[in-house]
C-alpha cells in the first residue's frame, strides 16, 4: 500500500520541476493555475488548427506553438497537490481520482505530451504546414490519451 | 471621431500578430481566455517570486518565465474583440472601457510588457539571479502600469 503510495506519488511529482511551488499555492488556486493553463493551451491549439485549415500564418502559428510549449515545460504537476482531487467549494475540478494513484502512467502521459509540445514548437518554427500538420496531431492525441482516462464528462 | 476611432482600433490590432483568431472565438470565450493567460502568468510570476526570495532554482525560473513569454507573445490582443467590453452573462471582465479607446497607450503597455517578458526569459536562460531580479521587476512594473489605469477593483 505504502509502496502503490510513493509510487503514483513519484509520478504526480515527476510531472512538475520542483514541489516548491504547490507548498504555497492554496489548493483551490492550483485548480484554477492549472485549468487557466489547460483553457490557454486550447485556444492557441484553436488558433493552429484554424492555421491549418485555413490560410498559413507562419508567424501566428510559432507564437501559438510557443505559447502551448511554454505552459506544456512549466511544471504543472506542482497544480495537482493534495486537496485537489476534489471540488473546494464552488471551484471544481474535473479530474478523476485515478489520476493521483496512476502515478507511473500519468507521467509517462505527461512526458510524451511535453515531447509532442516541443517538437510541435520545433517545426512551428521551420514553417513547414505539413510538419505541423503531423506534429499538431500528436500533440492532440496525448491531451485525448489524458482526457479519455482522467477527465469526468462534463 | 473616426479618426481617434481608428487610432484607437489600431492600437488593439497592434496587441495581436492578426485579427483572425478573434473573429472565430466567441466574445465570452474570448474574455475566459484572455483571462487563463494572465492567470497562468500570475503563476509563473509567484514561482519566479518565491525563487528569488528563498533557494533559487535555475531550470525553475526558466520554465517560468518561458510560460510567461510564451503567452505574453501569444497575441493576446485577439481577446478583445468586439463585445469583450463587458459581461457576457455570467462571464465578468474587470476591463475599463477606455482600454478599448486609448489605443496607442495600450499597444505601448502592450509592447513595453513583452519586451519585458522576452528580456525575463533572456536573463532567466542565464541563470544569473541578480539579472533576473531587475527583469522581473521590469515585469511587474509592466503589469502594474496596465492594471492602475484600465482594470476595475475587485
């Protein structure tokens, strides 16, 4: 038991850089930090997309693509202390609580999100559509591999 | 009239690489993210904080005031479109009116807190704590300038 503990534990910790920061957040603002960062990396997600099926803004598309690798290497896991696997009165989460015992799965999930957030960011670069194309799919598919297992319907 | 209009228009436009991103997202929508950006700043600003005045943490600040950066250059201006001006509902804006009429003011806030944001990321990639200090007070200062003069009190 103890040892499930420290493992998912290990996980949830292995997403953010340091603990430090969720030592001095209240946890009813990690739930807010942390939806703020997940509602701006799908607008600009948004703004991509619209990119890519419409006229190719290279400019737009790098600000968008920088924008979602610098929330995506922030070090989010500090947002998921304990206490917020819960709503905290009228500020509510969507999380399942799968997501503070899957430790191991949670950051490998983490982890390849971050590496599709930064290849993302890498092509965005070169201005190349059909690279971002490919790399904007996968950065999609691992926010679905996390939303598919750990988000409540709404 | 339609002069100082369109300097006013203008100086909005300059916040944003384009006016694409707006004329598809809904006004409410546009003000919730508009609000996650400076909320998701708000973090990272906390943690650069909090590494400064207690054990810094070199990769810590980085990944901070990249996020910042990131969103600060993400175009933020096309979060203001028109019908932004007020509450939608139940989505509130603490947005003065004349941010929407001073225009060349707001684009030189607007380009005065980038610039500062970019430099933040600069000196924080150099690890050097003093330099990062100065940077984010530059930030704050930034922030700061907006805040006094076109956001409402709680």
């Amino acid at each position: 038991m103890k040892k499930s503990i420290a493992r998912a534990t290990l996980g949830v910790l292995a997403l953010s850089l340091t603990t430090l920061a969720s030592a001095q957040v209240k946890p009813e603002d990690q739930i807010r930090y942390r939806q703020a960062g997940y509602s701006f990396m799908s607008w600009n997600m948004g703004k991509i997309k619209t990119n890519l099926e419409g006229s190719y803004n290279k400019d737009q598309v790098i600000a968008a693509a920088n924008a979602i690798a610098g929330i995506a290497n922030s070090g989010m896991g500090a947002l998921y202390g304990p206490g917020t696997d819960k709503a905290i009165g009228n500020v509510k989460t969507r999380v399942k609580p799968e997501f503070f015992t899957d430790g191991d799965n949670v950051g490998k999930i983490a982890r390849d999100f971050n590496a599709a957030a930064n290849e993302l960011a890498k092509v965005a670069a070169s201005g190349d559509a059909a690279a971002v194309k490919t790399a904007f799919g996968e950065v999609g598919k691992n926010c679905k591999a996390c939303h598919d297992k750990y988000r409540l319907e709404d």
